[in-house]
C-alpha cells in the first residue's frame, strides 16, 4: 500500500488591496470616483426637489 502524504501547501499568490496590480488599482479608483459622482448628482437632485416641493408657492 502506498503511504499516504498529505498534499504539499504551495504558496499561492492573491490579489489583496496591499498589492495591487497597477492597472486594476487605476481602473478601481476610476470606478470608485464615478460611483461617487452618480453618488453626489442623485444626492443633489432629491436635496433639489426636497426644497422645491417643500417651498411655499406665492
């Protein structure tokens, strides 16, 4: 019978938010800032009609 081994740990390499790859690190911040901008413009639109509707009209 063959003796049985446990398999071997290779070192395996992940991507972590320490050691980013170049391009995926830029293409993540372009994202994350056009996130942030549809972020900021829907803000802004419901703080816009907020007011709007919530102003006495003469």
């Amino acid at each position: 019978m063959k003796k049985f081994s446990p398999p071997q740990m290779k070192e395996v390499s992940f991507p972590t938010p320490y050691t980013p790859h170049p391009l995926s690190s830029q293409e993540n911040q372009e994202r994350i800032i056009i996130n942030q901008i549809v972020y900021l413009e829907i803000l802004c639109y419901f703080i816009v009609s907020f007011f709007s509707f919530s102003t006495p009209k003469n």
